[in-house]
C-alpha cells in the first residue's frame, strides 16, 4: 500500500518491482476474467515523478540548517535590476494620443479600486523620466524591467493606429537606459490591454494570437536594435485565472470552469508565436533572449513524508507554473497532472470532453521551447492547504525548476514585499524580507548549482497597485501621491539593496570568519547549574509558584528536577567528562537558612555542600558559588521578599553563614545572578550584594583568598535602524536599563545619568550609600544569550522600557526570545571593557537551548560563539547549562543542556550530546589551534560518522593586559598575532 505511491516518488518514479510482478502473476491466474492492469509510466512521467526529489533533499533539513544564513557573492556578470510596469508608474492615461486601457475602463468606474484610486497619473513617469534615471543610477542597477504601454502605441491595439509619441516616449526611456549603462528588460503585455481590443473579448478570442504577433512584430522592429532581453507576457496565469475565472482584474469575466482554460491556450500560443516571429525574423540580426514571465508560489507539503501530500503539492505547482511552463519548456502539452485532474472533473460533470483544450501535434511542436530563459516571479510559499508559511521558499522552487524543466538559466523578474503606504522611509520589514530571499536566490546558485542569472525586485517605487490602489507599497523609494510634483525618496531598503548590489552578494564578514588561537594557561572553563533547576529544595518561591495552576508549562515543578540531590557522584562524572576546570552551583538559601533567617541553620543541607565540594575536589574541580539565583525562602516572601529593606541584613547574615561554613574550600564567589526586578526590589539587591562584598572583604578575605562580585545579564542591543536616531537613542536605553543598572552604581557608584532622568521619583541612592556601593565587585560577572533590535515603543505603566524585535535572519533556537547572534557577545564585551574601566570579565553564563524531539547532535551549539575581543581581560567561560533541567516558567520544555536527562527513566540518567565532546576538545586544546600550522595533539579524530559532530564554539581572547603578557604572546604563539 504505502509502496505503490512512495515508490514512484521517493525512489525511482516508478512502481515497486514486487507490485508489478504481483499483477502480472494475477493476469496469468485469471486469463478469462478482465484483467488488472498496471499502468506504464513513461519516461517523462518517471521524470516529473521523481521531480519530487527536491520535497525529499529538503525534508532531512533541520530548522537551523534551513536558517543557517550563506555567504558569499554571485558571479561576476550578475544582472540586479528593478522592475516596474507601464500602467502602474506612468500615468498620463490620455495623453499626447494614447487609447484608454481595460485598466483604465475598470479603474474609472466608482467603486472598484479603494478610495476610487486609479493609474491616471500614478508616479507620472510618463513626465518625469529624468527623475526615474536619477534613482536607477543611484541604485547602480545592471537592468531595468519595465513593461510597454500597448495602448500607447497602438492606440485601438493596431499597428493603424500607431501614436508616433508613444514611441517617441519609449525610445527617450530605451536610450536614456543604455546611456547609463543599464540594460532594458522590456515586458511586451503586462495586464493594460487596448479597451478596443478588449471590446473585441479581449484573450478569449482567438484572434488576440495575430493581433499580439503583429503589435510584438513591431516592437522587435523599432525597438530591437537595442532591447537584448524581452519578455512576451507578464504572469498569464494571473490574467487567465483572476481575469476571466475569479473575475478579480480586467475584463473581471468570472467563468473559473472554463474560460481560464481557453484564455490560458490563447495566451501560450500567442507567445509561442510572438517568439517564432523574433526567432524568424530578428534574432540573427539583433541577438537578443524571448522569454515569458511566469508566477509561481513555492508549494510546501503538510507533511513531507506523506506521499500523496507531496503529490498534492506537485499538482497545485503543476496547476501554477507547469500549465504554461510545460507546454514552452518540456514538450508543447500540459502537465499530465493537470490533464488527468480537469478530464476527470470534466466527466464526473458529465462533459462529453474536457474542459481544457488540446494542442495539435503541430501546436506542440510548435511551441516547445520557445523560451531561450526561465523567467520566474515569486514572493511567497504556501502549504498545499494553502496556508501561508513564515518560510523563505525561494532556493526550494528554483531547484524545483531546475529538475522540471532541465537545467534552464533562470531570470528571478519579480520579488518583493509590500508594505503599508504608511511606511515611508523606515522599512525594516523589506530589508529583512530581501536579507533571506537574496541568500536564499544564492544558496540555490552556490550549493545547489542552479543557474541564476539575475534578480529584479519588485519595484523601483511606491506605484498603483492594482486592486490595493495607494494602499500598500512595494517600492524601494517612496513616492508622495499627494504632492503633484511625486517627489520620490529612497527608503532604507534602497540603500540596503545599492549594497548588496555593490558586493555582489553577501562576503563574508570579519564577525563570521573564523579564527584561531589559544587562550592564557590560566583561563577558567566551566559549566553550571542552579539548585531549584537540578534538585529538589526547601520551600523557596519557587515551590509555591510552580504548583499554582497555569504558572508553568505542562505544569512541570522541580520537585525532583535532576534529582542532583542524591546523585552528587553522577553530576561530578559528567563534568570529568567534560573536563572543565570549575563548576558553578548555587546554594539553596531555603535548605541551609530554612525560614531565611539564622536562626536556625540546616546542618543536613549545609552537608549535603560539603558533600558536592568533597566530590568537586577529588576530581581537581574547582567550585563558583552563587549565593542566590532566584529561590527566595518563602517565609520572607511572605514579608515583603526583596522590596522590604530589612532583607538587605538578612542576605548578609545568609552570607555570613556560608563563607564561614563553606569560604575555606570556594575562591569564586558570586552573590546574586541576574538581579533583574522591579525598582524597590533591586535598589535592595544592590545594597544587599554591597553589604556581602563588605562582609568578605573586610571579615574573610584575608584568610580566604578568594574574589567575590555579581553576575548581570544583558543582551546586546543594536537599533532597528541605524540610520534612525530615535532607534540609536532606543539602543542606548536598553543598555543602561538592562545592563547599567546594576552595573553602573556596583562600578561607577549610581544608577547612570539617563536612567534617573527617566525614573525621576523613585528609588536614588543617598551619598553614603553611594560610597558604600561603589567599588564592591572583583570581577565583572556576565550572562549573556541574544542580541536584539530595538527601537522606541510606549508600554505604558509597565516597567518595560523599549520595544524590540529580531532580525527574521537569525538562527532560531528552543526559546522564543534567544537567536543565535555571536557577533552580539564580542560587542557587548568590548562595551563593557570601554564602559567600566576594563574589568576582569568571567563570562558566568552562555548557551543556546532546543525544544520538540530528542536530538543528541545538537548541531546549532557550534554557531552559538563570539570571536576576537578587542582586548577584552576575559578570564573564563561558563556553558550554560551542564544538563537539561527545570528552565523556569517553560518547565522542561526548552533543554540549555550539554548533557540530556532522560526524564522517562525514574534514574534520570545524564546522556552526553555531541556538542559534550566539542566543548570538552575546546577545553583541552585550551581554544582552538590552527589547522594550517599542521595537527595538534590536543585534537582527537572525531568518532566515525560524526564528521559534522558540532558543539558550542566559544571566546577566543587576543590581547592581554599588558605590554610585557603581549611582548611574551608574541614570542610563545605567532598564530595569536595573526589574529
């Protein structure tokens, strides 16, 4: 069963050998009875049938490997252009002897536009051809597509009728083009049909065959000698089936059951006829490429391992672009799919024949290949049920055309995205849409070998489009509709295009190159966990908010969590595994200080961190030790938790008990992780750290020797649009909010400048508390995740201070909020560096989580890294998270982990992920050694069929301190200069 339709799609476009031996045997039992009979497919059959190989490469792709964006450029010759079409841009709908259009007919009358817009004047590009210059060589294009006014030069659609001024207007635009160097695409019909002819039945009447040949045969004529590009039809299967089936456009005939299909034949012969004039006549002389300008959606299956969804998915693309591209590019007939679908229905409807038309055996001949390019516009992907997918689809159907229609160089003639008229100039959404679809017209060119030979966006400027009116925008330049004059201005985008125009593509960056070298001898490398997210513990916050109904995903708890509890052994092999040189934990104020206070002190809990230590130590681990990561006793909850001052004193006595019980043994101190709160509570917290600081500084540091700050988290934050200051201001306020508001006062001794200009009234800090502050950190202790784009947003009353977003571009992880930016991490260090006197940075948290099925490669770790840090004093790296474990409010939805827990398993056994072994290479080789100074004897071979075994690649550190560690660099590691 399942055989029968996979065989033929996934394995060799044919059916299984067992099926056909199994009828033919059925025949040879029964000869009198009819026999079953299995079709044959034929050759071209198998052919499109295994078409469907490109669902099936795709299928295997994860969502990072599909996202993973591509650098490189295109080849030298590469034709960027800009598309327009006559009717949406030139106005002048009367002038100088031009005939009115069925556009113009259609948008004249009341009602059929929004706000009764209509193309009369639209960008009077008619008049302002000079204008229309300046942007295209701005833009430094290669080619220009614009489409002709038929009935501006054939007013009543016949050559009788010729309008000398029309052509007086396409030979200023034609020459003016080639004057500066950019090559005219020129759309023969792009939608505006003579009304005359329209009169006449328009496309449904045979004769438009003739009548098109002779208005092309001119065109080729007059503008020939300097045209190299031409393009007959603009989407037929949009004037066939929203023209004459939906009744959508011009002439609005809605008969979907028949008259598409008669309008769709008229069409394909009128090309193919249009294209034998140029062939016959012309092409010896002036050399120039006919093509037709398909559309095509990319079809993606619901499911892709379902055979009859991919078929499915085939049909609608077959009905989309193979109803005219498989008559011009295989063999002058129809897609068999389309052929049997519309005769089945055909007769189930009880039609002596089908409602789609046939071509002669002279017909076909006559119209197979006449294209001498595959010209294809796309701007979306749709599911089979045709709902619209957030996926850059474009690579996909180019390698669909690719495999249909036998390798054919592809011309991309349309792709863009509309935005709100509103937008003017600030058109984020576009550069992000042309970001993807670019690279993804790149991939199909440098990874899959299809040949693309040029990319045209849609379009040149804001004009009339169609049924929208003035509504939506495709424009890289906005133009006023309301001014007289339509000054035209460049948005964002245009620039963003010049650039990819300028490099060709996307060279590799200095933030994406990768480099080599080694860290100090010193350099601590760690992985970490938190006591709530790993054990079960004494009744913190925690408890009471995970069992409150709704709080949590699938109502997960830590109760248990890893049980790291009772398995202190298994935790301590998973980390001799890793071979890291230290391990951050938290304490659980809760299990040692029961009711928060120190009045009663939990002996069983204090050992069972005497036991952890012990462990740590007989494994040459060293331990950093977080005071507090976010499990608060309840009991002081219950008075007040952070926003009562008196908890200031009880977070130091809590201090006081562990560097007493635990200080000898632990030399890395952290007091609070992420103290991100509402403002009462964290003017609090500050105080609170300060006052730990104090205590060990002035009671056990001495004895100690150890070193005690804070860890702060922040993301990096670059403005929307650069270009834009209130987004650069936007930027500027996420930093202070998020990172200098714990780094600031602990560092410098206040909350920053901006900050308190914004929250006014509430919480400062008084001079004595500021001197008390200041100065209490021996490190700088970040976190750090993401990078995000923001730009200024009201929230109101809530505590929120920007609006951001993402770049689509960036690779996605298990977490809505966290994408794979590594150029952020090497920014945002530089910034702390520059902003806080180039503090000791130990980076105490960094990872990148998955969620959905169980995936031990865990390919997306080894993009998850920051390169060269501009000097930055980096003295250690943490990985966030040693294993999957409780991850908050998303329970265990979302996995940080290098190792898995397999929660199935009462044993809850830690298995190790590939990246466990990539990070655990890293450690030993101490970074990452040059494979052109030859093999290092730190790398081992990786495990066989592991080649792509990825892990997380993280922070190489360049410049030390001083000149006497950079004189010593020099001498001890050449290849660290080179960096």
């Amino acid at each position: 069963m399942l055989g029968w339709f996979a065989h033929p799609i996934f394995v060799n476009g044919d059916y299984p050998a067992t099926l056909k031996t199994q009828i033919e045997q059925k025949r040879n039992e029964c000869p009198l009875s009819d026999p079953a009979r299995l079709p044959v497919f034929t050759t071209e059959e198998s052919q499109r049938i295994r078409g469907t190989d490109v669902w099936k490469k795709f299928s295997s792709q994860t969502n990072f490997e599909r996202k993973l964006y591509h650098y490189g450029t295109f080849p030298q010759g590469f034709s960027w252009g800009v598309s327009s079409s006559a009717y949406q841009i030139e106005g002048g709908w009367n002038a100088d002897g031009k005939g009115p259009s069925n556009w113009d007919t259609f948008t004249q009358k009341p009602g059929s536009i929004p706000a009764n817009a209509n193309g009369d004047v639209a960008c009077d590009s008619y008049h302002r051809l000079d204008e229309d210059f300046y942007l295209l060589r701005a833009l430094r294009v290669k080619s220009y597509r614009f489409s002709l006014s038929w009935s501006r030069i054939f007013p009543d659609g016949r050559r009788t009728s010729l309008n000398q001024k029309g052509v007086d207007y396409y030979n200023r635009l034609i020459d003016g083009l080639l004057a500066y160097n950019i090559s005219p695409m020129v759309t023969l019909y792009h939608w505006d049909l003579p009304q005359a002819l329209q009169d006449l039945g328009g496309w449904d009447n045979v004769e438009m065959i003739h009548i098109f040949n002779d208005f092309c045969d001119f065109c080729f004529a007059i503008f020939g000698n300097r045209v190299k590009f031409w393009m007959t039809l603009n989407q037929p299967h949009t004037i066939a089936w929203s023209g004459y089936g939906l009744g959508q456009i011009p002439p609005n005939v809605k008969n979907p059951g028949i008259a598409p299909y008669r309008v769709a034949h008229n069409l394909i012969k009128a090309h193919a006829k249009a294209y034998h004039t140029y062939n016959d006549k012309y092409r010896k002389s002036q050399g120039g490429l006919v093509s037709i300008a398909l559309n095509a959606d990319w079809i993606e299956p619901k499911d892709v391992h379902v055979p009859r969804e991919v078929v499915a998915a085939d049909r609608a693309l077959q009905f989309q672009l193979g109803w005219f591209a498989h008559p011009i590019f295989k063999n002058g007939d129809y897609p068999d799919a389309m052929k049997w679908q519309v005769g089945n229905k055909s007769e189930l409807q009880g039609l002596t024949e089908t409602r789609l038309p046939s071509f002669t055996e002279e017909e076909k001949s006559f119209i197979k290949g006449t294209a001498d390019v595959f010209c294809v516009n796309h701007y979306t992907t749709k599911i089979v049920s045709h709902a619209t997918l957030r996926l850059e689809g474009e690579s996909r159907l180019l390698n669909w055309i690719k495999e249909e229609y036998g390798d054919p160089e592809i011309y991309i003639t349309e792709n863009g995205v509309a935005t709100d008229i509103k937008t003017t100039v600030d058109d984020t959404d576009r550069i992000f849409y042309y970001k993807t679809y670019i690279d993804e017209t790149l991939k199909a060119h440098n990874l899959d070998g299809v040949k693309v030979k040029g990319y045209i966006v849609t379009s040149l400027m804001d004009s009339f489009e169609w049924l929208n009116g003035y509504k939506v925008g495709f424009g890289l330049h906005h133009v006023d509709f309301t001014n007289p004059n339509r000054p035209r201005t460049p948005k964002r985008s245009a620039h963003y295009y010049y650039q990819v125009i300028k490099d060709n593509g996307f060279p590799l960056t200095d933030d994406e190159k990768s480099l080599h070298g080694q860290f100090p001898k010193s350099f601590n490398w760690s992985t970490a966990s938190a006591a709530y997210q790993v054990s079960n513990v004494g009744l913190s916050i925690w408890d009471k908010f995970v069992h409150t109904p709704l709080r949590v995903a699938n109502s997960d708890n830590g109760d248990i969590a890893c049980d790291s509890y009772n398995k202190i052994n298994e935790d301590v092999e998973v980390l001799k595994k890793l071979k890291v040189t230290h391990y951050r934990f938290s304490v659980s104020w809760p299990r040692v200080l029961p009711d928060g206070t120190n009045n009663h002190i939990n002996e069983a809990g204090l050992n069972y961190y005497h036991r952890l230590l012990d462990a740590l130590e007989d494994a040459y681990i060293q331990p950093q030790v977080t005071l507090y990561h976010w499990d608060l006793p309840l009991a002081l909850q219950k008075v007040g938790g952070w926003e009562n001052e008196t908890i200031v004193q009880r977070f130091r006595d809590y201090a006081d008990v562990l560097f007493n019980q635990l200080g000898s043994r632990v030399k890395f101190w952290i007091t609070i992780n992420e103290p991100y709160f509402v403002y009462i509570a964290a003017h609090n917290i500050i105080k609170a750290h300060a006052e730990a600081w104090h205590l060990y500084n002035d009671k056990y540091r001495v004895t100690q020797g150890g070193i005690i700050s804070i860890t702060i988290n922040s993301d990096w934050v670059e403005p929307r649009n650069p270009y834009k200051q209130e987004d650069v201001d936007a930027a500027k306020r996420y930093l202070q909010f998020l990172l200098g508001w714990f780094a600031h006062p602990i560092f410098n001794g206040d909350y920053p400048d901006l900050m308190k200009t914004i929250i006014r009234k509430r919480s400062l800090f008084t001079s004595e508390e500021i001197k008390r502050i200041k100065g209490t950190h021996d490190y700088f202790g970040f976190n750090h995740y993401t990078t995000v784009l923001s730009y200024p947003f009201d929230l109101g009353k809530q505590q929120d201070y920007e609006g951001d977003s993402h770049d689509r571009t960036w690779i996605e992880s298990g977490s809505f909020w966290l994408k794979i930016t590594p150029f952020g991490f090497r920014k945002i260090l530089k910034f702390i560096k520059d902003e806080y006197g180039n503090p000791p940075v130990y980076v105490t948290e960094n990872g990148i989580s998955e969620r959905g099925e169980v995936n031990l490669n865990d390919i997306h770790r080894k993009y998850y890294y920051a390169h060269v840090l501009d000097g930055v004093d980096l003295r250690g790296y943490t990985a966030w998270s040693l294993m999957d474990n409780f991850e908050w409010a998303s329970g265990y939805a979302e996995r940080f982990g290098i190792f898995y827990v397999n929660r199935s398993n009462p044993t809850l056994p830690r298995i190790p992920k590939n990246s466990a072994s990539r990070y655990a290479s890293i450690i030993t080789c101490n970074g990452f050694p040059d494979p052109a100074l030859g093999p290092h004897d730190c790398l081992n071979p990786e495990p066989e069929g592991n080649a792509h075994v990825l892990g997380i690649i993280f922070v190489a550190h360049r410049l030390l301190k001083t000149r006497r560690k950079l004189k010593r660099a020099v001498v001890e590691s050449v290849k660290m200069e080179r960096l």
